[in-house]
C-alpha cells in the first residue's frame, strides 16, 4: 500500500485532475488523525472495552424504543 505522499507524487506525475490530488491530501491527513484520536478514546483493557459497547448497546436500545413508542401514540 502506498504512504500519503507517495500517493499524491504518482498522481501529479500521472498527470491527475487536481480534485483528485486534493482528495488524496485530505484523506492522507484525516486518515492517521481519525486514528490517533480513536486510540487516544477507545480503552485498552478489554474489560473496559465490553463496558463501552456495552453502553452503546444501551443507548442504541433506548432510542430505538422511544422511536416505536413515539409513532404508537400518534
């Protein structure tokens, strides 16, 4: 797989349209952040991983049963 510069260097040399290589600058920059900041917040603990899905679930469930009861009433 190709690094973010080597990417955009073969697209200007290949001679790309320039939204092209935009794109690729912006996916090489928001692609390693987007993955330091899920590692910075997700835990490492697996336990602590559990509790975390664990609370979407949760939150996910609650949700979906205020929306079926909301249309009940209607």
């Amino acid at each position: 797989m190709l690094g973010g510069a080597a990417a955009i260097s073969a697209l200007t040399f290949v001679g790309a349209p320039w939204w092209v290589v935009t794109i690729t600058v912006v996916l090489a920059i928001v692609t390693p952040g987007g993955i330091l900041l899920v590692q910075a917040l997700v835990p490492q603990d697996s336990e602590h991983k559990r509790d975390l899905w664990l609370a979407g679930m949760r939150l996910v469930d609650r949700r979906a049963r205020r929306k079926r009861t909301g249309r009940n009433r209607k």
